[in-house]
C-alpha cells in the first residue's frame, strides 16, 4: 500500500468520522425540537380543555357558569404556565444541542488533526525510508 493510499484512507477516514458528527448533532437538535413540540401540544390541549369546561359552564347555571370561569382562568393560566416552561425546555434543549454540536465539532477538528498529523509523520517516515 503506498503512502498516498494511506493518506487517502486518513482522509477518508476523517472526512467519515465528520460526517458521523454532523449527523448526531442533527440528532441531538431533532430531540429538542421533539421535545419542545410535545410540550406545546400538552399545552394547547391544556388550553383546549379549559375552553371546553367554559363552553359547558355557559350552558348550566349562572352560579355554575361563574365557577367555571374561574377554573377556565385556573386551565389558561396553567396552560401559558406549561407553554413558558415548554419554551424554557426547548431553549434549555436547543442550547445543549448547541454546545453538543460545538462539543463534537471540536472532536472532529482534533481527530482529523490527528489523523493529519498521523498522514504526515507517516509520509515523512516513508520519505526517511525511501532515502536511506
């Protein structure tokens, strides 16, 4: 096998392990966003059932409609509590995602520098060797 087949095969290499990088970063960011739309889908349906318990209190009495107001009031503010904290989450995620990716760029660029700097010890020992 010459040298350049070797670098070659460091390149290669290299250029895998990026790619493999990349893509579990992607994973990484796919996972918060799933996070943060299950969290505003809870939150919305949270929301969409307060709206139901009005639209029933409307159809009972006055008194009853009144206390269903106040548990509507009780849903929304429990829904936009759960919306924040959904937002909060997903920006928790997004920032981790974030430092995850800037974590295995910097694998990446310190692997390939390896397999570079392992490239060139070898071509220059085969250089060594073919002049000797």
């Amino acid at each position: 096998m010459t040298t350049e087949n070797k670098i070659d095969q460091l390149k290669d290499k290299a250029s895998e392990l990026g790619d493999d990088l990349k893509l579990k970063a992607k994973e990484a960011q796919l996972e918060g966003e799933k996070a943060l739309d299950g969290a505003k889908h809870k939150a919305e349906e949270l929301k969409l059932e307060g709206e139901k318990a009005l639209n029933d209190a409307k159809h009972e009495h006055t008194e009853q409609s009144n206390e269903a107001k106040d548990k509507f009031e009780h849903l929304k503010a429990e829904a936009s509590h759960k919306l924040d904290e959904a937002k909060v989450k997903a920006a928790e995620l997004k920032h981790e995602a974030v430092e995850k990716f800037d974590e295995l760029k910097v694998q990446a660029t310190e692997k390939f520098d390896e397999l570079k700097k392992k490239a060139s010890d070898t071509l220059h020992k085969f250089k060594k060797d073919d002049q000797a």
